[in-house]
C-alpha cells in the first residue's frame, strides 16, 4: 500500500518516539494520528489528531481505525492483542506485522527464533522454577543475569548473579514469573545495528552505533564505532538477516556485542526492538535520512533512502532526569542539537530528551 | 522574557513557513498554536493548537493572545493593526517588534531606510502619478520596474518598463496605487543573507547563499555561493548592520545583488523580508541549527546557534505547482531530503514543497 500525500499514520503509544515519528512524517506530507492512555502524551503537540483510549479500549480502538490509513506503534509492549483487533478484517493494515510484536515481545522466544536463524547470542536458557534456575546455571555459569521473559526495559525485570547462594533470593525478587537466564558476556563494547525493510523488501542499514550504558540505560551513542570494517559488515548482515526473516516492514533497533574470538571481532545478538530506538537517534541531525523518517517511509510504502552520515563523528547524549533541567550549556554549544520531549516533571530514571553533537567535514 | 520548557509560541499565519516554524519548536521543548484566516492551513497538522479567524477579528485575536506566550509571525503582510492589537497593554510580546513589519511593507519607506544606514541599493524614485513615473525614468534610465509600493511578493504588483513609452501602460497596469521605480541591476549574481538577532543582542547570519530565480520564483538556493570572502563578510556585515538597526528579534532574509564595480564584487540591498526566508531551507539539512530553529530561538529568549554548514555543497530546489507530483524521483536519490508542505491541490505559481540535497564531506 504506497500512502498518498494528506493521508494519515497512526501511531499507537505518545512517547517520546511517537512524537519524533510525527516530526518526521510531516515533510513527507503525511500526517499522524496518535492513540495514548495518557493525558498528556507529549506526542499530541505535534500531531493532526490523537484519541485517548486504554488498549483495551475497542470502541476508540475501532474509531481510531477509522480515522487513519495504516497504523504502527512506537514501543514493542503494545499488546498483541490489540494489534491484533486493529489489523483484523476490514480495519487497518498494522507495519510491523503484529507477530513481530509477540515474537519480541518474550526474550526466550526472541532468542530461539534468532538462534534459528544461526545467529549467535550470548548462552541462555529457560527457567520456570528455582529448581530449574539452579539447573541453568550449572550449564551457563556464573555471573548470569536473570530476567523476565515479557515487559522488561532500561534495567527493569532484571537480577544479577554472582554467586550460586544469589540465585533463590533473585527468583524471589522477580516475583517466580517464567525467567531467562543469560550468561554474562564479556564483550568488548555494545553496538547496535538500526535497520529499515521497505515494503517492497529492500533493506537499509544505518551504520554501526556504538553504545555506552548507565546504569542499565543507552548514555552515549557514537558513530563511528570503532570496529573493524569487517565487523560493521557482519553487525548489518546479522540485522538484515532477522528484518527478512521477519518479513519486517519499518525500522527496528538490534543490539549487540562485541566479542573478541580467536583474534578477530564478531557479535552476539543481545535484543531486538520492533521500532525505532534510543541507539538510532543520532539520525535525526547526524544523517542525511533520520531512523524515523525512514520508518514513515516503510510504513507508507514509499522507497527507503540510503542513508550517509553527515560530518566526521556525531555523538548522542541522553538527558535523563534532572539532566534536562540544564539545557543551557547545550544550546550554546556549536554544532550541538537538543532535544526535548515535553514530557512534563522529570522523575530520576526517565529519558527527559537528548542532544547530538556533530562534527562536520571528513 | 525566557520562555521554558511547555511554553506556547503564536504564529501568525498557518502556510508552510509556519509548519516549519512549528516542527523547529518542538525540539526545543516549545509548543505553537497557529492563527490563520484559512481553515485547511498546512500548518494545522503540526501544531499543539489552532485559532481559526481573519486578521480583523478582535475577539479571535483576544482569544488567541491569551492561549500564548509569545506571538510571532510566519508572513510579513500581517496587518501591522493586527501586530499592534496583540501587543497592546495586558496581552502579548510580539517578535519581531510589528515596527519592522510597517517598515518592511512599504518598498519605498524600506528602500530609504536601508538607504540611511548608509547601504547600497539600486537606484529608486516614489512614483504617485504618471508624470512622476516619467520624471523617474529621466533621472534613473531603463530599463526599469515599477513596483506597488506594497502587498507585491513573488513577481506579483510589477512591470517591466524598457522603453520610455511602455511607462504609462505599466502606470494603469499597477491601477495608479503608490509605487517606487526601480533601476535594473546588471547583476554577477543574486544572493541572500538569513540572519538571526537574539534577544540578547547576538547576531548570528547563515553563509551567504546563492539564489537563482525563474519565473520571479525562487528556483535554487546553493551554498557555498560563488562569491569572494570579501565579497560574503560584506554580504554578513550588512545584514547585521539592518538587524541591529531594526533592533530586530528573530530571523530576516536580506536579499542582494552582487555586482561588480571597479574589479570587486559589491552587494546592493534589493529587499528584506522580516521573517524565515525561502532562501534560507537549507539550513533545515544543510546546517547544525535551521533558520526556523533560530528564529524559535530567538522569538523564546534562548541564546542563538553558530550555524555550521553539514557537507561540502547544499542545493536547495523548489517544488512549484504540478513538481510536487514528481516527488518518487528525489525519495529516491541519496543525500536529498523531500519537503512535502501539505497545501492541497497545486496550482501553477504554488510553493508546495521543496528538496533539498546534501554532498557529505568536505
């Protein structure tokens, strides 16, 4: 389906991502509609229309259907369900493709599918039971992580491991839902591969990202990463592979490690995000097509654009928390740009905005 | 006055500019509501809010001076009563001072301040009848334009005068409403200066840019313009003097000739628009910071970008009438960004959109 000027896009979430998908969609000539529980979306302030609905909510479910030509989401914890209602039949199409979302949605089976595809992870396995904890880690190792399967994000859901005596209090912690356990990597550095799948079923990689966390959340993003060439080929190959194996129509976010093997670089899988991402930001001042124009794009059926960075380096900064309360350094800082989402009171952990910092020239 | 982080700039206006204008706040944490006299304005899809009424009404305007913080203006052909009314006692600041909007939509009274800051035009004489007509062609020669001395802008309110007895058809051509004559200009090149004047007294001017018209319309602006270093500090020196001169807060297009006289090149001021300039869409991906960023900067009271250009050329085309139909071409081409403004159906004379195409490197 190719989207004609004046028609609209629904995005279903009002964060900070739908706001930016709206901000990008507006050149195109396209227009969006976003569909959030909250109030205050901070998305609203730049968008044709919004509904406020719960997910659950059918009837301004099926309204909002009514009143857009295609819809999307901006975060992957939209229920499937209620993908699933809008995309039936004779409502709207949803890009990404609702199975997408629970494939995603449940790191176990994110990691099985992706292990399918012969792509290395770091070493996981199920736990259902204390018991079957104790078992994981006899074959894993320690340190691990354990986390649980579904609706866990920046750090949330999570308990370390160290020792075989931590393992029953952290089964306690996460409350005995179905958990994963991951063994520790001991990577190099974190990298992420932003790629685009059009409808038409051409690929668009964005160059590796190179990704510093605090404290469980994305700080600094930085292209170039410093990776062999022959490795920011096998992080695009690894991303390209899972969009086409998804038959993925939009952008989505893989998140890597690097890791050192009989001297040369390769990755392991560590998440995959069906939508635009925190690692993908740099785009939108960096390069010559941003992550979510290009996901606007997918989902209106038009041509993807090859992206090229612009400038030497570029770099993004996350603003968490207060962090958004001292803009003004940024502002006056040349070749600086800030981003704010209007999200209202900022609270310790939340992404409150970012800036980018790029280097212009060769 | 700073304006902070959910704050509500008005616009004046609801076509393109302020739909650019709008998309350049968002980042920064700003919202806009729009005024306009049309219902379908394109700048309606962006914008936290809108007020719809003509210029005249009184109670709209009330209404929307009390919905914001700031007023600011996308055209300079607002009724300066209109400006006047917002800003009078109780209701709102309104940026740029409406002074300047008196000034600049008179050519003649332009022309003669320009002229008293002791700054190059070309040659130009008020004309309120046939006979002044031809007493101006005695003392500045033909070939000449007789302009409106108000309400003209793309070609529009102008004849070409080239010989002595085409000057009283061009007379009852413009319906004998006060007009200025002016000389033509044996120009190497047309050029503009987009500057930004904070509140705080900063200027900040964008590269000099190249302009080439077809059909009256701007067709293609370039950076760099083929111009001598000397030739772009002129250009900037100017415009900072108009700036400053006005007092001017926010952003204006100087438009120049560039001519040569004794062996070096030299600007003539040929017209200033108080506002974001159609020569100055570059900056949205050619530059760290756009002039609609600027121009929210500035109207805000947060401090000006230095303006670094992203790549070794930017070209920057115009999409009018029926060439917004062609849009799948530039979708396609690496390093372009489309432009779509969203108006509705072309008409042959229309801005409707604009691309713009950057060579990375340097």
């Amino acid at each position: 389906m190719l989207l004609k000027v004046g028609a609209t896009i629904g995005i279903l979430g009002g964060g900070q991502l739908a706001r930016m998908l709206a901000l990008a969609a507006a050149p195109l000539g396209l227009r969006c509609h976003v569909y959030s529980p909250e109030k205050n979306s901070c998305a609203f302030d730049v968008v044709h229309d919004y509904t406020i609905g719960d997910f659950e909510d059918e009837d301004a479910l099926a309204r909002f259907a009514d009143a857009v030509d295609v819809v999307t989401y901006e975060f992957e914890n939209v229920p499937a369900k209620t993908a699933a209602f809008l995309s039936r039949r004779k409502r709207k199409p949803v890009l990404p493709d609702p199975k997408v979302l629970a494939l995603t949605q449940d790191r176990l089976v994110e990691k099985d599918y992706v292990a399918s595809l012969g792509i290395a992870t770091a070493p996981y396995a199920a736990v259902n039971s204390a018991a079957e904890l104790h078992e994981a880690i006899d074959k894993i190792g320690l340190p691990a992580v354990l986390k649980t399967r579904t609706l866990g994000y920046d750090g949330k859901g999570q308990a370390k491991i160290m020792k075989a005596s931590e393992a029953d209090a952290a089964w306690r912690a996460l409350r005995g839902v179905p958990c994963i356990l991951e063994g520790f990597v001991k990577f190099e550095r974190e990298v992420s591969v932003i790629a685009a799948r059009g409808a038409d079923g051409q690929v668009e990689c964005f160059e590796v990202t190179e990704n510093v966390h605090r404290d469980h959340i994305l700080h600094i993003s930085t292209v170039p990463a410093k990776v062999s060439p022959a490795l920011g080929a096998e992080a695009k190959r690894v991303a390209t592979k899972i969009a086409k194996a998804f038959g993925y129509v939009g952008v989505m976010g893989v998140e890597m490690f690097v890791v050192r093997r009989k001297g040369a670089q390769h990755v392991l899988v560590n998440e995959i995000a069906p939508r635009v991402h925190n690692s993908g930001h740099w785009t939108i001042d960096g390069a010559t097509v941003s992550q979510f124009e290009q996901h606007m794009r997918a989902v209106a059926g038009l041509p993807l654009a090859k992206p090229l960075r612009l400038g030497k380096k570029v770099e993004m900064i996350n603003l968490i928390g207060d962090e958004i309360l001292d803009t003004a350094r940024w502002l006056k800082q040349p070749g600086t740009s800030l981003h704010v989402y209007g999200k209202g009171k900022p609270s310790p952990r939340r992404k409150m905005g970012h800036v980018t910092r790029v280097w212009p020239g060769k």
